[in-house]
C-alpha cells in the first residue's frame, strides 16, 4: 500500500516538463520567464503588433529629401540630420545617417511626436507633419509638400517633417520594408487562435500598407506610446486575453500591461525587461514557435498530472484489498515516474515552424 502511493511521478510531473520546454526554448532563442506564462499562451485570443522592428524589418533607409517651394535640400537635410542626431529612434538613426554634421544641442525628444532642438541658435523641430506645424507656429504645411507627403505615405514610407523659424522647410522619406516572413507568421497566429491586431505611431497610410502587405485588416495608427497600454486595457474591457509583441521603448508599457508580453531581444532593455517571453531572434516567426512551444509545454505538463493521478487511483484500491504483488507495486510506480520523464522528454523534438 505505502509502495503504491508513493507520489513520485506527481512531483516530477511538472518540473520535468517545464525544465526541458524551457532548456528547447533557450536552444531556439526563446526564454520563457515563469510558469503562470504557459497558460497565458493558451488562453491569448488577440495579438497586439508593433509595427516598425516587429512586422517591418526597422533597418530604416533615407529614401528621399522633400522641400518646400524655394528651399535648398541640402540644407534641409543638414538641419534634420542635425536634429536627429542625438535620437535612438530608427528614424532618427535613417535621417543622421551618412550625414556629417554637428548634433543639436538642447536636444528634446516628445515622445510619439518628433524631437527638437539648436542647429547654429535657430531651433529647429522634426517629426509629425502637423505637430511640427504646430509646434513652430506655421500656418500649415505648404500645399505642394503635403502632395508629395501624402504620395510617399500611400506606398507605406514614413514622412519626418523639419521646419524652423515659423515655417516647415521640407520632409524627409525613410523606407522600413516588412519582413520576408511576417506575412506566414501572420497566417500561422490565426491559425493559433489569435486575432492579429497592428498598433503603431506611424500615419494611417502607412500602417495601412504595411498591414495590407502582410495580411493585417485591424489597424490602429498614429497611437502614442501611452495611448498604446490603454488600447490593451480597452481590448481587455471587452473581454478579450491581449498579447503583446514589441521592441522599442515606447511598447514598455503596453508589454507590461498585456496578459501576455512578447518582446523581441534586439529591443530595448525596457521592453525585455516588461515581458513574459523573449525572443533572441529579430523575427515575428521566433514568437509563433515561442507560443507554439509554451502551450506544447503547458499540454504535457497537463498529460504527466492526467496519468500520474490515474495511476494512483486505480492502483491504490487494489493494494488496498491486497490484490496487488508488493514487487508489481514497485515496478508501476517506477514506470509511472519513468513514462512521466520519458513524456516530458518528447518536448526536445519540438521542431519551429521557420
């Protein structure tokens, strides 16, 4: 009887499974954070895309350099690269790229919207079209750059506005391209259950591009990066279980509010700091297998405890009314606890979908 109900395979269950999901995880890029992150992944319904180093590659070029009527595009360039110097942003990094020029001193970034700063005394702002309109206190942007803006952001390339001295000078066009797999990727989370959803602070012609390309039809554009964790909040309110994939800082807080957070390795440390789950590899792929492999983990575990308690409740009976051969009793409770390791070990063929 004392042989019989020895629990073994009821302790080895679950921390067998969970040490080799996790060291198949480490082998693929994937580092799992804890054990409650395992069912968030089952019961995820919904997940939250960033769009530039999510979906799009975030290696971002300069593609062009938009003026105003009258105004040289070689100085433009200098005073937005001169602004954007000091950025982390990717697109500040595009536009200063390859540019020599002096930094901006009382450099400022405004989150979500551009940044500012002094070129040679005279400030200069570059970010949004409108805000920075706004922001020099231009009547508006010219009607001809504004055609031309509009043009660029319809094939799904982001436009940085530079004005100074009451007027906006010109634009600056930067290309990110999407990922070759983020459309399969896509296709597969559908197939996973979850409802792909693009967030980012990009313009609506742009975010709509870019999710036309790879097979997103939710999108929400031109977002802050708090109005992003109350976007999950809102999709929470409604019922739904929110995951969350991001990179940068602006998606730290959005990761940190999701019931799932995915952040990608090559972010920031705010963001890897904030999730549940992170990925080594720079590719939307890496987070369908870290989901994938999550919820194979949390099915094993689940098939170890199923067998381990049958195991006790059909043999412990018959021990009980002493129809059971001490020695048989050993041999099964050595091969509950076998079949439980042996189970969990199926887990290191677990093979990614890339």
């Amino acid at each position: 009887m004392l042989i019989i109900a020895c629990p073994c395979a009821l302790g080895l269950a679950t921390p067998t499974a969970l040490l080799v999901g996790t060291g198949r995880g480490a082998q693929l890029g994937i580092l799992i954070r804890g054990p409650e992150v395992l069912e968030d992944t089952r019961r995820a319904n919904i997940i939250v895309l960033d769009k530039t180093g999510t979906v799009t590659s975030g290696r971002m070029s300069l593609a062009e350099v938009l003026t105003a009527p009258g105004e040289d595009p070689v100085v433009v360039g200098a005073m937005a690269a001169a602004v954007e110097s000091p950025s982390e942003h990717p697109i500040g990094r595009a536009i200063a790229a390859g540019i020599a020029v002096t930094p901006a001193t009382d450099f400022r970034n405004e989150r979500g919207l551009g940044v500012r700063g002094l070129v040679d005394g005279v400030e200069v702002v570059a970010g949004r079209p409108d805000w920075v309109a706004t922001s020099i206190g231009a009547p508006g942007i010219p009607v001809e750059l504004r055609e031309r803006i509009d043009a660029a952001e319809r094939t799904g390339k982001t436009a940085v506005a530079v004005g100074w001295s009451g007027a906006v000078r010109g634009a600056l066009v930067v290309s990110d391209s999407p990922r070759p797999t983020s459309r399969h990727a896509v296709s597969l989370l559908r197939n996973l259950g979850l409802e792909p959803m693009l967030v980012t602070g990009d313009n609506a012609r742009t975010a709509e591009s870019v999710a036309a390309s790879v097979g997103i039809t939710r999108v929400r554009a031109g977002v802050l990066p708090q109005e992003k964790a109350e976007i999950v909040r809102e999709l929470q309110s409604d019922g739904r279980v929110v995951a969350v994939v991001g990179d940068g800082v602006n998606d730290a807080a959005a990761l940190a509010r999701a019931d799932l957070g995915i952040a990608m390795g090559t972010g920031t440390d705010a963001a890897i700091e904030a999730s549940d789950l992170t990925l080594v590899r720079a590719d939307l792929m890496a987070a369908v297998d870290a989901i994938r492999l999550s919820r194979s983990t949390l099915r094993t575990i689940k098939g170890n405890l199923f067998w381990a308690f049958a195991y006790n409740v059909a043999m412990i009976p018959l021990a009980a009314v002493g129809l059971l051969n001490p020695m048989l009793a050993g041999a099964a409770m050595a091969l509950s606890s076998v079949f439980v390791v042996g189970n969990s070990l199926l887990l290191r063929r677990f093979t990614p979908s890339s």
